[in-house]
C-alpha cells in the first residue's frame, strides 16, 4: 500500500512535467534586453523603402481606462501599459520604413534648443561671426495617432478538475483581448491616409495537483504543487502595435503611397501573403470561429448506426442499421433530406425482424458558417418489412452534430425518435401505446462543388 502512495506520488510530478514548471526561478535573475515577439520577426523582414518616411507621433494613449482587477479594495494600477508611445516609436525603427521625430516631449526639445541659443548669443558675441547656427528641426510629412482602445477581460473563462480517493488535480484558464487602432494622417491636408485594427489575445493558466493520502495508521501524507502562468500584457501590446505598423507598411505599398525597394515579384509575393491573410481575417470571428460559405446546394450522405426497439416486449436488443439520403439546401440554414433506411429491430429471444423506411426530413443548421454545428431536423417516414408487409407510417425528429472535415466532407454523429402510427412493429398488439424505436448514428455527407467555385478554381 505504502509503495502505491509512492507511486501516485511520483506519477503526479510527471504529470506536471511543463516548461514552466521545471523552470521555476530560484535565484536572482539579471537584466537582459526585452523579448522579441513574431511580430518583430515580421517588422524586420520587411522589404526596404525606397526612402523613408519621416513620421511625427505626440501620442499613442491607451483610451481604455480601466484598471487592474482586484479582490482586495481598491487598485489603481491600469490594465495596460502607459508607455504605448515608446513602444510605437520602437516598432517604426525596427521596420526601417519610418524616421520617427520627437513630438511627445516636445516641449523639453524647444526648452533645450533655446538654452543653446541664448548660450550662444551670450558666449560668442566677441567671435567669430559666422558661427554655424543650431540646425532647424525635422518636420513630420505624416502624423501617426490612435491608441489603445479597448481592454477585454475575461471572453473565455473555463477549466477542468477531477479528484478520487484524495488525489486529483485541476486546470483553468482564462483569455482577454487588447485591441488597437493606428491611423495616418497627411500634414499636408489632413487626410486620413490609411488605418488599421489590429487584436491580440492574452492567455492565463493555472495548473495545481493535490495529494492527500494516510500512508499508514496516524500518518497522514499530504502533497500540493502547481502553477500559474499570465502572458505579459506589455508583450501582447507590443505584438499588437508591431504587426499594426507591418500591417500599415503593406497598406501603403498596396495603395501606391510609397515604394519598396525590391523587385516586384518579391513585392508581389509579398502582397499575395498579405491578401490571404486579410482574407482569413474576413471570415474568422471572435474565438477564432471560421465563418464561411461550407456547404453547396446539392449533397449525397450515407451513414451506419444502430436501432433499439421501444415496444411491447422487454430486454430490447441493440442492432444495425444502414442510410442513404440526398439533400438539397434552400439556405445555408435550411434543406430538405430525403433517405432510404435499412434497420433490424430485436427483443432478446423473442422477435428479430428487418424493415425499410423512405423518410423525408426538414433540417435546420444552428451554425451554418463555423466547422462544427449543431442540428436538429423533424420529418415523417414511412416502413415496411422486407416482404412489403406490415406497412406503416411514422414521424421521427432528432439532432446531432456536424463536422465539415474540408470543403466537400462532412462528418456527423445523430440520435433520432421514430414514432410508429402502429402497435404491430413487434408483432404483438398490446396496451394503448403504438412502437417506438430509436437510431444513432454516424455518416459522412459529401457537397457536390457549386458550379462557380468549380469555374473559378475555388
């Protein structure tokens, strides 16, 4: 007994085998400089411009105003950096497109240029007279402005925990979203040039397992470990500001505004990238639903399952059955199933007898555009036996789920409730209530191309 404890024991460690866990910090660690994100790796892969932009920035505000949350009084620490600006400036000079000038403190600028001024004027009024002058400012062909405009906490909270004799361990986790804007503004006129979107999520995990076991009589074991993890806020902002000025850049090249550096097929395969990427944005939805046109007006399905009878006998006995249905879609939403099914219905040493129903079915589709979707569909049939005797008429309804596998293949899982307008399906009538039976299935159901997908090579 005691050798098992040890076990479970050992076995929850190797559970726990993370990155994160078994790179706990247990000294004191140096300065090293910041991280780098994908989004850098984006920045400065970049082809080069022809000539580069000089920019003016006085500020990239975060325009959320919210503060961290806490469980304890009040907290006034903000959700998100203060420094957006900083980080702004940064991204334009890793790009290599832009020449960032000081506009945030500008002030301090004119302080200090004036102070070299009158220092001149004071100290040079016996020399040389043509002592250069202090050199004139940059100014600022575009402004850049927008900000941090929205901090959301909390849009996928969840997790999973299970215990058993004292020994168990639990997950959860949590997702919010930091959201930016970045505009450019022509100084020449003030027309607004370009602007982008751009979202980032932010990921939290905590991970424990707990022991709790008595070893021997009076000796009680007792075992806690796990870990959290917070994905850096500063780090989300900076990825999401990163690929924004990335994203404006090609944007710019796009529309003509400036030039690359670099052949045209480079630039080309460039924009190629850029437009499949803004073409997945289009149909991506909050929690990275993919919404999208998935099903053509035309689909054959074959499924195989099983039947279970619900009649006057008892111990019903589990048996196959077979379908084959063709649909036709009037919405992405909505179609009509007409099928052909093949089933055995059996009680346990009394009746194992075979029919063929020709159903029609109304679907509906809950999530027509995302991968995976619910239905529900009602119908009526009707049946008869393999000698095209005791026919019967019957209604059915159910539900189930629906995977499009790729763009042609759906695979799905159902339930269905037939109701038999008869008490013969069993061969015996007896009390008031008519045969039931029940069918499970899973199938697959292929889409046959729409003609202009199949015209345009989609």
């Amino acid at each position: 007994m005691r050798l098992y404890n040890y076990f479970i024991l050992l076995l929850f460690f190797i559970i726990s085998s993370c990155g994160a866990y078994y790179n706990q910090p247990t000294g004191v660690e140096k300065a090293v400089i910041g991280e780098s994100t994908p989004a850098t790796t984006l920045l400065k892969e970049l082809p080069k411009p022809k000539e580069p932009i000089v920019v003016g920035l006085y500020k990239f505000r975060d325009q959320t105003g919210q503060y961290k949350p806490s469980e304890n009084g009040s907290n006034f620490s903000t959700a998100v950096t203060q420094g957006a600006t900083s980080i702004l400036i940064k991204a334009l000079e890793d790009s290599k497109w832009f020449v960032p000038i000081e506009r945030e403190n500008i002030g301090n600028l004119l302080q200090e240029r004036n102070l070299i001024r009158s220092t001149r004027q004071e100290y040079t009024k016996d020399a040389d007279p043509n002592v250069p002058q202090i050199t004139p400012l940059l100014y600022a062909g575009v402004l850049l402005e927008g900000g941090i405009i929205s901090y959301d906490t909390n849009i996928i909270t969840g997790g999973f925990g299970a215990r058993y004799f004292g020994t168990g361990g639990a997950i959860k986790y949590r997702q919010d979203r930091v959201t930016i804007y970045l505009r450019m503004v022509s100084t020449a006129n003030g027309k607004i040039l370009k602007s982008v979107y751009i979202s980032k999520t932010i990921l939290s995990q905590a991970i424990d397992q707990s022991l709790f076991k008595y070893v021997s009589f009076k000796r009680l074991l007792e075992v806690e470990t796990g870990y959290t993890t917070n994905e850096p806020v500063q780090m989300a902002v900076t990825e999401a500001i990163e690929k924004a000025v990335a994203t404006l850049v090609l944007e710019g090249i796009k529309e003509g505004i400036w030039e690359a550096d670099a052949p045209k097929p480079e630039i080309d395969s460039l924009l190629l990238k850029y437009e499949e990427e803004n073409k997945e944005a289009d149909v991506t939805a909050i929690y990275n639903r993919e919404l999208k046109e998935r099903r053509s007006r035309f689909a054959i399905e074959i499924a195989g399952g099983a039947t279970l009878m619900d009649g006057d006998y008892e111990s019903p006995l589990v048996r196959p059955m077979g379908r084959g249905a063709l649909k036709y879609f009037f919405s992405p939403s909505f179609n009509l199933s007409a099928s052909t099914n093949v089933i055995e219905l059996a009680n346990k040493n009394l009746i194992d007898v075979g029919y063929a129903t020709f159903d029609l079915n109304a679907e509906f589709i809950f999530l027509p555009k995302d991968k995976l979707t619910p239905y529900i569909f009602a119908g009526g049939g009707y049946g008869m036996n393999r000698k095209f005797e005791n026919q019967h008429v019957k209604v059915q309804y159910g539900g189930g789920f629906e995977y499009m596998a790729s763009d042609n293949i759906g695979i799905k899982i159902y339930g269905e409730h037939n109701l038999n307008f008869s008490d013969n399906i069993d061969y015996i009538k007896r009390g008031v209530r008519d045969d039931f039976y029940y069918r499970f299935g899973l199938g697959l159901t292929y889409y046959f191309p729409n003609k202009k997908n199949t015209v345009s090579g989609k």
